[in-house]
C-alpha cells in the first residue's frame, strides 16, 4: 500500500507516492535523485546520510518518508544556491577536509545544522554536531581544521554583536 506524502525540498514542494517501510533516505536517492547523503551503515551510526529537516540535522536512513509528510528537507544539493557556496563547504575546502567525499555531505550537514539551532555556537558545540559522523580516510584532522575555523568565525561574530 502507498501513501501520499508532501515534502518541501530545497524549497521545491514535492508529493510523492511512498511505501510504508521507504525510508526518507532512499526516497531522496532514488526518487528525487539527489545522491549527496550517502547510504553507508543503514542503521544511524556513521552519519553519511545527514540531511536537515526543519532545520534539524537528522540522519535519513532512521526516519520513514511517511513520517516527513509535510516537512522541509534540506540535502547538500540545497544548501547555497547553484555556484555558490557555504561558510561550512569553505572551510572544508580550505582545510583540504574532503578526500573520497563520501562522508562529506553529512560532516557538512551537521555542522549546517547546529549553526543554524545556534547561531552562537562554540567549538565544544560543533564538536558535539559532530559526534558519531565516522570518515575513513582524511584521520579526522583536516576536518577538526575546519570545525575550528568555524567556531572562530562564530565567535568573532558573537563578539561584535555585543558590542
């Protein structure tokens, strides 16, 4: 049995045909293709298909297309408009933080996420964004680079917004 469900995606209102046990994952995979959130354990534990939906940073794979009826879904695809870019996507590339990309997207979406809940978020915070997003190949490094070029950020803008 099908059901119908609306979703607004990357600002484009969408109603689809679901199946009871599809999860929101594949349904943005495989119907909407937009490939950015990964599929890797299935399960919520390695943080690949982190995509925001309203505004929260949830991992696709846990969350049933049925239970997103009337959300807004944001995926990596969505997140600046065509040929720009985010603070986040910056300092990833000026820290060298992707190599394979396949964790990438959901590094990325993580930090979106908490920046966008706190716009005065510390370092410990995006850490904390961060927890449970495993990566294979850059040691982590690069990517706690960037992290922290984001918190510095976040604070220099805290500072002048008390003054």
């Amino acid at each position: 049995m099908t059901h119908r469900i609306t979703l607004t995606v990357n600002g484009i209102q969408r109603t689809l045909h679901v199946e009871a046990a599809d999860t929101l994952l594949r349904v943005l995979r495989e119907e909407l293709h937009l490939t950015g959130a990964k599929k890797g354990c299935g399960e919520g534990e390695c943080g690949a298909c982190t995509i925001l939906m309203n505004n929260q940073a949830i991992r696709a794979c846990l969350v049933l297309a049925v239970e997103a009826d009337g959300a807004d879904i944001v995926t990596i695809e969505g997140l600046a408009p065509p040929g720009e870019i985010t603070r986040v996507q910056k300092a990833f590339i000026e820290a060298d933080a992707v190599q394979c990309g396949f964790c990438t997207p959901g590094f990325v979406m993580a930090l979106e996420g908490e920046m966008r809940r706190n716009p005065h978020a510390t370092r410990d915070d995006l850490l904390n964004a961060l927890g449970g997003h495993l990566c294979r190949c850059t040691g982590y490094e690069s990517i706690l680079q960037a992290t922290d070029t984001l918190a510095r950020q976040l604070a220099q803008k805290t500072k002048k917004t008390k003054k």
